[in-house]
C-alpha cells in the first residue's frame, strides 16, 4: 500500500465526521431560522394589539387579552 492510498476503514471513519459535521451545521442553521421566526410572530402580535388598541381602544384590547387562553 502506498501513501496516498487509505484503508477503507478510514474513508468510512472520515466519510461519517464529515455527516455528523453537516448534521451539526444544519441543526444549527435550523435553530437560528426558528428563532428568527419566534422574533416575527411576537412583533406581529405586538403590532397587532398596538393596531387593535388604536381602532378598538383599551377595552378591546382587555377583552383580547381575556380571551387567549380560550383560544389554544
């Protein structure tokens, strides 16, 4: 066997830290995409009620806010 040559063993070896790496990077790209989405919905709700309490005014906004945990 020469230098260049290397067992089989080893491609398989590097060939699987190679995977678990890009598992690794995806996990975490995956993660910072969520969290960016989880920033999105909580300004829209902000925004939301911002715009509701501007139209509806304070007592809708109480009602609103009353009635969240009937909507899950």
């Amino acid at each position: 066997m020469t230098e260049t040559e290397t067992p089989i063993e080893e491609m398989k070896s590097s060939r699987t830290q190679k995977f678990a790496q890009w598992l690794m990077e995806r996990e975490e790209k995956r993660e910072k995409k969520d969290s960016s989405l989880e920033g999105l919905i909580k300004s829209n709700v902000l925004v939301s009620f911002l715009t509701l309490g501007l139209v509806g005014g304070f007592e809708t906004v109480q009602l609103a806010i009353t009635m969240i945990p009937y909507l899950g």
